[in-house]
C-alpha cells in the first residue's frame, strides 16, 4: 500500500490544540491522525485509522484464536432488557437514554451484557451447546462526566467486549482463564506496559475480577503494588489492610448524595433504630441503597431501602440480587472475616458499573480496621471515618496513601501507590444476568440449570492513546511496528528529478515487497518540513533520498533510536523489510 503525501487527506499542524491535556492526544491532534467532533467524540482522519485498524486487528486475532466467535450488535436498543436487569436505572447518568418517535425508551449501549445473554437464550437450550465466548468490537457510549485526555475517556468510544456461557464454576473458570491469556498476548503484542490487579477485595459469591492497568502518571485509577509481584487496586486494599486505630462506637456518618438519594446518614439511623447491637455496612449507587446489617454474632442480614418517587426500588428483586452468598463476609487476606459488604445494582450485575460502591469496613469485625468510605468516580464524595476528614476524589488517593509502606497481604513489600489507566476488566460475573434474564439450558440430566457468565472488555481506541502516550518523545510519535500506519516513511528532498525518480522506485520496491509505505512525494515543500513532518507522524523507519544520491547512498534513519546509516541504493530495500 502506497499513501502519498501530496494527495493523502493530511494536514500536520505547528501549535498544540487548546483542548489537549496530555501528549498523546496533543501529538494524534497536530499529526492529523484525529479531530475532535463532539465533546468526547473523536473523527478517526486516515493514519489514525490505520493505527486504530492495527489495534482492532491483533485484539480480533486473540479473540478468534481463543475460539471466541465475533458477533455484532446495534448500539441503539430498547429498554426492556436493561429494565429486566435494573440497569435501566441503576446505570445512573452516564446511561444516554432516549426516545423514538412512538415514545419508546431507547439507550445507547455502554456495555452489552443484557443483549448477548438474550442472543444465547434465543438460540440455544442444552448444556451440550456449552461452553460458548461471543464477542464484538463496538461503539460504545458513555456519558462520562468528565471525557478527558482525547480517546483516553471519550463518550463514544470503541470497546472489544466478550461474554462468556458455561454450564458450571469450572467451567467459567476456564473461560475466565482463556481469556486472561488472551488479553496477555493482545497487550504484550501492543507493546503496552501492564499490571494485572484484582478489581475486588475478599470473597463475592466466589467471583473474580481482574483489571488490566497500564501504569501512567495520567491514569486516574490508583493501585498499589510490592516488589513481591502484588498488586490491587486502592478500592480492593483499602479496605482489608487491618490498622490499629481505637474504635468506640459507631462514628457519624457523613456523606453528600444526590439530593434524592437518602444518605448513608439516614440508613444509618434507621439502622441503629432496627437493631441497636449490629454493625452495619452500608453501599449505595445513585439510585439505590443498600444496608447489610452485621449482628454480634456474625449473622448478616440485608436491609433494602427503597427510594422515593418513581424511582421506588423493587425491594424484593434487591433482595433476591443480593443473594446469600454475595453477603458472605469479605475475609481479610489471613481468611478472617474482615468486612461485610453491602452492594447493588451494576456492581452486583457486572463489571461495566459506572456507580461505585461506597463501601465501610467495620472495625467490630476486624478490630483495628479503619473507617473508608469511596466512590472511585472523580468529584464524587469521600470521607475516611478515622481521620474524619472529608475530600473529593483526590482524596480517594489520600486515603490510599495511609497504606502505602504497609506490608502486602501476601507478606512481600512494602506497598507503593502508582497511578494506571484501565485497558483491560475481566470479570466472573456469575449468574446474576442469566437469572434476571432467564437463561437456562438443560443439563445431562434432563434438569434446568442456570448458565453462568463472564465478561470481559478492551479499550480498542483507549489503547491507541495508550500506544501514543507511552512510545511518543520530544519530537513526536513513534509507533511500533505493528500498529504503525505504515511500516516506513520514505522522505524525497530538493528539486533533482533523480531523486523523485529514485525515491518512487524505491517506494514502489517496498511495497511491492508487502510493505505499506508513506512517501512524501510533495514537490514544494523544503526538506527541514518535511523532517519535522516524518518526525511528528512517527513511522518506525524514515529513509532519506537526497543529496547522498549522487553518492549512491541513501539514509535510514530508526525513528525510535534515532540511529542514521547511509545505506548503498541497492541495499536499502533489503535493509527495511
Ligand atoms: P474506567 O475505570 O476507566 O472508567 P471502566 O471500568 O468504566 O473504565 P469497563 O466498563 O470495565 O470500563 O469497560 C472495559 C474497557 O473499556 C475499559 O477497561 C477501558 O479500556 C474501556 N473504556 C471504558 N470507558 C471508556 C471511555 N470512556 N473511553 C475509552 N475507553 C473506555
Ligand atoms: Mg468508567
Ligand atoms: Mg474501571
Ligand atoms: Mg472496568
């Protein structure tokens, strides 16, 4: 594939755009690989979509390789599903809802769990259809309250999403591990930096969720890690990391919610009203609370606490979503328990939850523990019980700070904090999709059982900011190989004739040889534009006809090591492939 330069729809730009926080997004912009359309909303321009191409191609070969089979959905689609599942609602404000004409709600995908377990439940009835991974690279939709560092949180992105179906535990246990070693080889072969960290603390109902985090200092998830190879994000340490801080009674709770949400503060004292002696925990999303009342004796019971207005909460479906086993006590790492945790909604029915828990760890339970409370969403409210202190999202960090220097749960440290972006969730989620949707097959004996799922999901354009972000230097882009929009940027300077001549010739030898290859062909643009250009674009290799022509000799420059080597003309097709 041949792009040329003098007709490619390309304009570089001098100045850093206004908008653009960090450098990948200020060099995607002023390499015209991107232009913003929307608040959040990005248009792919022809090297970006090339580059964005290349990534969609690799997460699509490990999907396939892995067995997973590719499916595609609408992003437009209709209520009912989400409402079966409460998401509807309980999705909170980044939901973009609508209607149709007839007055039909409609909503903007975000995450498609409901769809495929309708897909599955449509098509098959027997566990010997089982085990099945279906996937999709989609638009997805997301009214982020703060969209920010170009493709790193759009409203409209583009996300690899797979769902998996199996009959039983072991069985979602071996999907959750395919895709694991899946989402392995797709990061190792962007050659993006990773951590794996566990999403959640203790046990929930047996599930398991791991996050894929490429460490940044522009990521705005924290987590900490020892040199021991532990790691896990803040919500997950936060809240087992035993301290010794004296207790004596129940402190005030103070919370700021959204004014139709009741606080914690009356759950609390509705709580204490109900029964004096128990400890309680107490999470809520947007729409929706939930108390789970610890008794002396360790015997938990979940109270549900409805809300006011038509976003009355059907107390009995929150009862049946927190079944016994998601109150099970969260353990701390010595396999004491440590915590109760009560929680709804999106975190109960997936990994795709825009509404945090807030979660409080009740040093009755553990003695020593400290008082967290934390909504990992930036501006939302944060207290820390012990310290009293009140801060907003930074403050999740401060919090997590208290644990920095502690030693692991697993014994090595000590712990240090490092700030990630998330390129990468897998998540067991059970069979919390498959009940509210009723998705059974038979089993081998004849008898109805309930499938359980996973799911699991790559930022596709985050990874191209990514990729951007940790390869780019002082002079611009540098892509590697496999993801570059073309594998070298062949360079013709001066005026010569010869050397346009030679120049093509060598272009149309590369590509020829299976190689796609940017030429900068433009005949009135002076040599030191034309360097600036081929270094801001990036191609991992930059060859140079010029002057040395005369010489027989031309340069190959490496973008990334920035290593220059006058190469015989006959050489230098051999030399790139
Ligand atoms: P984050 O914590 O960054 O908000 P998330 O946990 O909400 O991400 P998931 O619901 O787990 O994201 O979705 C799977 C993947 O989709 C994420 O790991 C991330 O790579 C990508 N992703 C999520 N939100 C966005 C967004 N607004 N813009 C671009 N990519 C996103
Ligand atoms: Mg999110
Ligand atoms: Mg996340
Ligand atoms: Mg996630």
């Amino acid at each position: 594939m041949l792009l040329r330069m003098s007709t490619l729809f390309l304009r570089t730009l001098r100045d850093d755009p206004a908008d653009a926080e960090v450098p990948s997004h200020r060099l995607l912009a002023r390499g015209g690989y991107i232009r913003r359309a929307a608040p959040g909303g990005f248009t792919w321009l022809p090297l970006g979509f090339r580059v964005f191409r290349n990534v969609e191609r690799i997460v699509r070969e490990e999907m396939d390789a892995m067995g997973a089979q590719e499916v595609h959905f609408p992003a437009l689609l209709p209520r009912e599903p989400y409402e079966a599942t409460n998401r509807w609602t309980e999705y909170g404000p980044n939901l973009f809802r609508l209607k149709d004409r007839r007055g039909n709600d409609f909503l903007l995908g975000p995450t498609h769990e409901e769809m495929f377990t309708l897909l599955v439940k449509d098509l098959y009835g027997s566990y010997k259809d089982l085990p099945l991974s279906l996937y999709q690279i989609q638009t997805k939709y997301r009214d982020e309250a703060r969209p920010r560092a170009g493709l790193f949180r759009g409203r409209e992105f583009t996300m690899k999403d797979s769902y998996s179906f199996d009959v039983d535990d072991a069985g979602l246990d071996r999907s959750y591990a395919a895709h694991r070693a899946a989402y392995i080889k797709i990061f190792d072969r962007l050659g993006l930096d990773y951590v794996i960290v566990s999403a959640m603390s203790g046990a929930m109902g047996g599930s398991k969720s791991e996050e894929f985090l490429h460490p940044t200092p522009i990521g705005e998830d924290t987590f900490v890690r020892s040199p021991g190879g532990y790691a896990a994000n803040v919500e997950a340490v936060s809240t087992v990391v035993p301290e010794a801080i004296p207790f004596d009674g129940l402190p005030e709770a103070h919370v700021e919610d959204t004014p139709d949400t009741p606080t914690i503060e009356t759950l609390v004292a509705v709580a204490r009203e109900l029964f004096p002696d128990a400890g309680y925990t107490a999470a809520s999303t947007l729409k929706n609370v939930v108390v789970t009342l610890v008794h002396p004796d360790g015997t938990r019971e979940p109270l549900v606490v409805g809300l006011p207005g038509d976003r009355d909460v059907d107390a009995k479906r929150l009862e049946a979503q927190v079944s016994p086993a998601e109150v099970e006590p969260f353990t701390d790492f010595a396999g004491n328990p440590a915590l109760v945790k009560g929680y709804i909604g999106p975190q109960v029915l997936g990994s795709q939850s825009e509404s945090k828990i807030r979660y409080l760890v009740d040093p009755r339970i553990v003695p020593g523990s400290r008082w967290v409370t934390g909504a990992n969403e930036p501006g939302r409210h944060v207290f820390d019980l012990v310290a009293g202190r009140d801060f907003t999202w930074d403050g999740v960090i401060e919090a997590a700070e208290l644990l920095a220097g502690d030693p692991a749960p697993d014994g090595s440290g000590p712990l240090e904090l490092a700030r990630g972006v998330e390129m990468g969730h897998i998540f067991q989620l059970g069979r919390k999709y498959a009940e509210a949707l009723d998705l059974k097959v038979l089993d081998e004996n004849g008898k109805l059982v309930t499938v359980t799922m996973g799911s699991y999901g790559v930022g596709v354009s985050r990874a191209v900011a990514a990729i951007a972000e940790s390869t780019h230097d002082e002079l611009g882009l540098v892509w590697p190989r496999e993801v570059a929009p073309a594998d070298v940027h062949v360079v013709a300077t001066g005026k010569d004739a010869a050397v346009f001549e030679a120049a093509e010739a060598l272009a149309n030898e590369l590509v020829a040889a299976g190689l796609t290859v940017l030429y900068d062909d433009r005949p009135k643009v002076s040599p030191g534009v034309k360097f600036k250009d081929a270094e801001l674009l990036g191609m991992p290799t930059i060859v140079t006809v010029g002057r040395g022509l005369a010489q027989g000799v031309i340069e190959v420059r490496d973008r990334r090591t920035g290593e220059r080597e006058e190469v015989p003309v006959a050489e230098v097709g051999a030399r790139v492939l």
